[in-house]
C-alpha cells in the first residue's frame, strides 16, 4: 500500500482532535504514575533518589510498546493511518517525555555530576536496548 501523503481537511481535522485527545490521556497517565512515584525535591537528597525512575521506565516502556505496535498491528499501515497517528504520536507522545527527562537531568547534574552522567548514560541505553528487545521478539503475523 503506497502511503498518503496527505489527509483531507475534514479527514485530518479529526484526526487532531483524535491525537489530541490520546495525547492528553497518555500525559495524564505519566502525570499520575509520576506522582505515585516521585524523584526526591529536597535540596540535600541523596543522589540516587534525583534521578527520576518512573520517567525512566515510561520512557523505556514507551519505547517497547511502540516498537512493539509497529511490528504487529500497524505494521501495514501508512504513517497517515488514523491508528497509527492516535497510538504512536497522540497516546504514546503524551506518555512519553524525553523533554521532561531532559529538565530532570538539569537537576540531577547540578546535584552530582555522576548522577546527571548516570541518568543520560541509562536512559539512552535502556532506550536502544528496549528497542532492540522489542524487534526480536517474535511477532506471529
């Protein structure tokens, strides 16, 4: 299937408002585990309690659900296809935040140099290993 390189107006339109609905529903999610489990704030933490694990995890777990999805399910599909556009840009955009690692980094670094290292090092990491993992992973279509 050749891949449309545009959507009709009304087409589109609905779309965005489809992304734009997953998209909050995945930030809403990586709000909430977020909050159930937070990086410390306090200026004299320990280090290792800067570094903010859950946002490590939903951006590893991210990674493998969308490697996951485009192997299996949406593999066919075009990168117009309304699925593909809620799941991958809208849903898993939202849940994702590499920008938010990047400002958590920010003060990991100012905390111990070997912490912000450690983050950026792991992230990236975790984040090519994930990818990796999810295309070995047999997919049965």
């Amino acid at each position: 299937m050749a891949p449309a390189l545009s959507l009709p107006p009304r087409r589109l339109a609905a779309v965005g408002a489809l992304v734009l609905i997953a998209g909050a529903a995945g930030t809403a999610l990586r709000d909430a585990v977020l909050t159930w489990w937070p990086a410390a704030s306090a200026p004299r933490a320990a280090w290792p309690t800067v570094i903010p694990w859950a946002l490590t995890v939903i951006n590893t777990l991210g990674v493998v659900v969308a490697v996951r999805l485009l192997r299996t399910v949406l593999r066919a599909h075009d990168p117009n296809n309304p699925w593909r556009l809620v799941w991958i840009t809208g849903f898993l955009g939202g849940f994702t935040s590499y920008s938010s690692l990047v400002a958590a980094w920010a003060v990991a670094w100012h905390r111990s140099v070997f912490a912000g290292l450690l983050e950026a090092g792991l992230t990236v990491a975790l984040g090519v290993l994930a990818a990796q993992a999810s295309l070995r992973w047999p997919s049965h279509q």
